[in-house]
C-alpha cells in the first residue's frame, strides 16, 4: 500500500514537471516568434523612420548696432541685424526624383529657438519644388555676436 501512494506521488510530480517542461516551452515560443515579428517589422518600416537622405545648411546671423545684408548664395546668411528685429530669407526645396517623399526641415544650432519656418513637413512629388520661408526673431536680450546654426532638410520614403 506504501509502495502504490509512492508511485502515484512520483506520478503526479512527473505529471508537474511535465506540465512546467510543456509550458516553459510554450513561452520560449512565444518569445522567439515576439522576437521575430517585431524584427520583421522593423525592416518593413525602417525606410518609412530613417531618412533616405539628409541635406545641411549652414546659417549665419549677426546681431550688431545697424543693418547690413549679406547676398552670398553658399549658405543662409541672414546679414546684420538689430535686437528685436525680424528677418526672413526663402529656401526652395527641389525633389528631383522619380518618386515622392516626404521631406522635414529642423534647425539646429544657435538659431533653432529663434527660427520659425512657414512650413517643416510636406510632400514633395516627383520633380516638384516648394519654397520654404525662414524667419528669425532676434530677442531683444541677445547678445552683439555673431550666430550660427543649421538647416537640415530630411527625406523620408512615404507609403505608395
């Protein structure tokens, strides 16, 4: 009798471990297919989240006792400015490309909390251009310097 309650207490053990064996596969699935899928994901929309291509700007401004403009065409030079004041330059962005993009303009540097643009995310179809206005307010606490920043415009790939 002491022999048939030992083998069914092993039994249900077994029964136990088998149970855990059988479930701790189960979740080791699960993961490995979690794993997969959000890999699969990720190559699907990388091209959608990183850019394609990136393009920079350099920007200039200097905050000084007069006005003076600055008509050099090899960056955004927004010349010699007076506290408080406004000035705004247009930068056309050209997609030369057989196909549309979404393109995103952010500005970095110095100037990126003084800077407002009329637009900085839009489409642009194939061979299509658009023109971008480019405002800066100078504070009227700044400091008589010059200033620099950067314009960056991204392209992104965009769903068909």
């Amino acid at each position: 009798m002491a022999n048939k309650k030992v083998k069914k207490q092993k039994q249900k053990r077994n029964k136990k471990t088998g149970n855990k064996k059988r479930n701790n596969k189960a979740i080791f699935l699960l993961i490995v297919a979690a794993i997969f899928c959000l890999f699969a994901a990720l190559l699907i929309f990388l091209p959608f989240i990183r850019p394609l291509a990136q393009y920079e700007l350099d920007m200039y401004l200097r905050v000084g006792n007069y006005t003076g403009i600055d008509v050099n065409a090899s960056a955004l030079h927004f010349g010699t400015v007076l506290r408080s004041a406004t000035v705004s330059r247009k930068v056309t962005v050209t997609n030369t490309e057989k196909e549309k993009f979404r393109a995103k303009i952010t500005i970095l540097g110095d100037l990126a909390d003084w800077t407002k643009l009329s637009e900085n995310s839009f489409l642009l179809f194939a061979n299509e251009s658009k023109s971008i206005e480019v405002s800066i307010t100078v504070p009227p606490d700044a400091e008589k310097r010059e200033y620099m920043g950067k314009l960056r415009i991204s392209f992104y790939k965009t769903a068909r």
